[in-house]
C-alpha cells in the first residue's frame, strides 16, 4: 500500500483494516446478495491491481480492455483479460498508443455514455469507446479537482445520478445535463467521495444500493436514507480511499450468468 498512487499525500494504510473492509465487500456482493464473484489473482508487483474498474469497461456482451492512464497500470489489463476470455465475452483490446482510459472514468447510465477526460483518460480514448459500443451515445465531461468522473458522481437508481456538491461535481454535472437528450433525476450528497456508490437491480432483490458507512460520512448517509425504494447497504472504504479508491473501483459488474 505504500507503492500504491495516491493523488495528494496522506496517512497510511491500515492494511489489516483494507483487508477487513474488502472481504466485507466481496462478503456483500457473493453472500448477501447472491452474486457469482470471479476474484482476480493478487499481483504484489501491481499496487494498484485491487481497482479492477479501471482495466475494463463493460456492457452487455462486449468488454472494452482499457488502457489506464497511468503507465505503471497497463499490466493490470492482463488478468482483466483472462477473467473476462473465461466468461466468453466479445474482448475489445484498446492498442492504440496515444489513447488513455480508466474505467473509473466511465459513467454508464443504462441508455448513454458519459466519458471524463481527467489526467488518466483522454479524448483518443473516449473515442475508442465510443466507436465500441455503436449502439450508446458517448458525451465526454472535462473532469478538474478529481482523479476521475465517478470520483464525485455515480448511478443511485435506473435514472438516478448521485452527485457531489463540491464545484467541479456540479459543474460536470451541468456538463452532462447540456450533452443529454434525456433528463436525469439527480441526488446531491454533502461529500464528493460518498457519491460513488453501487447501484445493483437484482431480480430477487429489487433495487439495491451500496454506499458509504454512516460513520465516515453521516450527512450523506442521512441523503441516501431517505431512497426508500432501495435496498441500502452501508459500506467502509476507509482504507483505500487513502489512495484514491472508491466503491466502484473494486469491482466490474457484468450482467449476465455464468458458471464460474
């Protein structure tokens, strides 16, 4: 944890906490909600390999291998894509050496893209994934004061954006309003970090919503309490927030079925 990139120094990982934090994590998706999970193998020559998000977007039956913006990551790619050939998805490989993309900064809403061009992804990239999924509109949103587009914002619901209330948050929101033909409801969070949160509709569960513990962030956790339709999970990420990891970082849903 202390080769791991982190955007601003800080304190240290508790790296037994991380630890704890993320079984709870895999113990949520597999346990309590009945998911298949497909853990990828551990790579301590990759400190950043635990943000799976960033290798891989993924919708429907095709996946799109990233290449994340940061050169120590492109390894990263290499597991992503034996997990996803043992799923038998169509793989997209992005070869092209001047494109750049995290999957952190990949918004999908269910009907469109929204790209964040941020110091990790840029336009060559967004236009890779557009040129991949023919059949969504891709809009891209300068992203400033955050390492990526779902640093501060996410989906809560089928047509619900969760949103930071800092500057830049409202500000890309702003953006993607203008860029979509549709209208989005919104839910706006006191904190930035508490915006990214997991939305899940799983068939026997409804709608269910991961997000973060009330004891880091009480008044956003007070926000989502009030989506009463949701199944709501509440969710520890103190330890890897440290180094810039969120909820959606950790994990690439895939909606489809599979005997792993």
């Amino acid at each position: 944890c202390r080769q791991a990139l982190r955007s601003s120094p800080g304190s240290e990982v508790d790296l037994a906490r991380a630890e704890r934090e993320y079984q709870l994590y895999v113990g949520v998706l597999r346990g309590k909600l009945g998911l298949q999970v497909l853990e990828l193998p551990a790579d301590e020559s990759l400190p950043d390999c635990v943000f799976v998000e960033d290798a891989a977007v993924v919708c429907e039956e095709t996946a799109l291998l990233t290449r994340p913006g940061a050169p120590s990551r492109r390894k990263e790619v290499e597991a992503m894509k034996k997990a996803l050939e043992s799923l038998n998805l169509n793989i997209v490989e992005m070869v092209d050496e001047n494109a750049t993309l995290d999957g952190g900064d990949v918004l999908f809403t269910g009907r469109e893209f929204f790209v964040g061009l941020s110091r990790r992804t840029n336009q060559r990239g967004a236009e890779i994934l557009a040129d991949t999924f023919k059949d969504y509109a891709v809009s891209t949103v300068p992203v400033h004061d955050a390492l990526h587009l779902k640093s501060f914002c996410s989906m809560a619901g089928p047509n619900l954006i969760a949103i930071g209330s800092s500057e830049a948050a409202q500000k890309a929101l702003k953006t993607m309003q203008q860029m979509s033909d549709h209208r989005y409801d919104k839910l706006t969070v006191p904190d930035d970090a508490a915006a990214n949160c997991i939305y899940l509709n799983i068939p026997s569960k409804g709608h269910v919503l991961l997000h973060r513990a009330p004891e880091e962030y009480p008044e956003s956790a007070k926000v989502f309490e009030k989506l009463k339709d949701h199944m709501l999970i509440p969710i520890a990420n103190t330890e890897l927030e440290k180094v810039d990891g969120a909820l959606t970082c950790c994990s690439v849903l895939i909606n489809k079925s599979s005997e792993l």
